[in-house]
C-alpha cells in the first residue's frame, strides 16, 4: 500500500536522480497529459515524447512515413510543418487510428524526458483520473512521486489540483501520514478548489496566458473526471495502453 507520497511542481523541481527506480505519475492537464490519454482513447498505436524539434525529426526519420502523425505546440500554436496541434479534441479517432503520434510540447513531453530513470512511469490527467488511482492502489510499491509539468519550471494550478485530486481519491478523504509537503500543499489545494475544477481552471495562469490561442472547448473538455479507463505508461520509449481500453 502507498503510504509516501510527494508531487513535484514542475518539470525542473527536481533532479532526474531524485526519480531513480520510483513510480512516477506525470501530469499535464493542459494540455499533453490529456493529449496523449484522448490519441490512445481512440486508438492511436503509441506516443513517443519527445524533447525538442530535433528529436523529433530524428525519430521520425526511423519511421515508415504513413505510419506517424507529428503533433506539438510551442507557445500553444501548432508547430509548423506538423500535422497536428497539441489540443486533444484534434486527436480524434478518424485521424489517429493506427498512428504513433510524436508528441513535442513545451512542458509535458519535457517532463517525461526528466523523469526517464523513473520507472513505471505513467501519464495521469482529470480524464484518466480513476484509472490512475485503482492502478496505483494495487501496487505493492510503498512510494508514488506525482510530477507535474507546470509552466517553464513554474507550478500550475490545473496540474497539482489533479495531482491532490489523486492523493484524496488514493487516500480516501485522509492524508497519509507520511505525505511530504508537496503532497500536503496539493491535497490542500484540492479540497478548497476541488468542488468546482473547471471554473478554477478557467481562471487560471494558463488561461489567461492562452485565451486567445487555446479554445474553451479544449479547457472544458480536459476537466473532465474519469471519462476513460485508459492508462498510459511508458516503456522502451513508447506510451501505451496498459489497461487495454483502446478502441
Ligand atoms: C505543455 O506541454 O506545455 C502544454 O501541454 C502546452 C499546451 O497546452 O499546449
């Protein structure tokens, strides 16, 4: 049973040793974490997360060319030349089936990257959120880090509200006793936002930050609960479906 839990506040709020061999949850509410859920939800083969322009276009060279779809944002914006933006209502079934979707964004993707000697490592959302908390209660491990991605090393609302909507689910309502002050500072925030998610999202930095580029539609739909039982993992360099609930 997990009793040591602690989240991390962003992608560069630890040091990639501090996630040697332990279980990892990577969030990124807004929006890759609920990317990568909603492209294996309709039945996308793989994600490959990557760093940055250039590794992206490495491992694309690698792949037969009809077997791949480019997707990621810098800023928000759609990167030029991809196929695909980072909005999850763009990774619909028709356009994703059967694809690996190279996923290059500026947080989420980054923060995987960071955290690759951890090992499991899972891709956790509001959209996967049950899926993510059953997984993790049937693990023997004593020890889970939820790691958010945040905004270029800053925290975000929208990932440590999930991050301690998980916790309060795990721990059903209690804090665990040997619950580290990240763990603390999300459950707490959860319980004070928790009632209304979306309209604490919405006035968000990243809201704010993005209203012009990124559509309310993307928002409302990421802050959804438990909408999918799909459950992201990574290994040997691809995310997949572990729970075996894609279309
Ligand atoms: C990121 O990785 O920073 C985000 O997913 C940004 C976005 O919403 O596109």
């Amino acid at each position: 049973m997990i009793n040591k839990i602690d989240v991390f506040s962003s992608a560069y709020s630890f040091k990639e040793e501090d996630v040697r061999d332990k279980t990892v949850v990577i969030i990124d509410v807004l929006r890759a974490s609920s990317t990568m859920v909603t492209a294996l939800q309709n039945g996308a083969k793989g994600v490959i997360a990557v760093e940055d322009m250039d590794d992206a276009s490495k491992i694309s060279h690698n792949l037969d060319a009809q077997s791949f779809l480019m997707s990621g944002e810098k800023n928000g914006i759609t990167i030029d030349g991809y196929d695909l933006g980072n909005s999850p209502l763009e990774h619909t079934e028709e356009v994703v089936k059967g694809k690996t979707i190279i996923l290059n964004t500026t947080n989420g993707t980054k923060a995987i990257r960071r955290c690759s000697l951890a090992d499991p490592i899972i891709v956790g959302s509001f959209l996967n959120l049950k899926a993510i908390v059953e997984y993790l209660q049937k693990l023997d491990d004593e020890e889970v880090l939820l790691v958010c991605a945040g905004w270029r090393g800053r925290l975000s609302l929208e990932d440590i509200l999930c991050a301690g909507n998980i916790i309060y689910d795990l721990c059903g309502g209690n804090l665990p006793i040997e619950a580290r002050d990240g763990a603390k500072v999300a459950f707490g925030l959860y319980e004070k936002f928790g009632d209304d998610i979306e309209n604490s999202i919405k006035s968000s930095n990243y809201a704010i930050r993005l209203k012009d580029i990124v559509s309310v539609d993307d928002l409302e739909y990421c802050c959804q609960r438990s909408i999918t039982d799909i459950l992201p993992a990574l290994n040997e360099g691809i995310i997949t479906d572990i729970n075996g609930k894609a279309k």
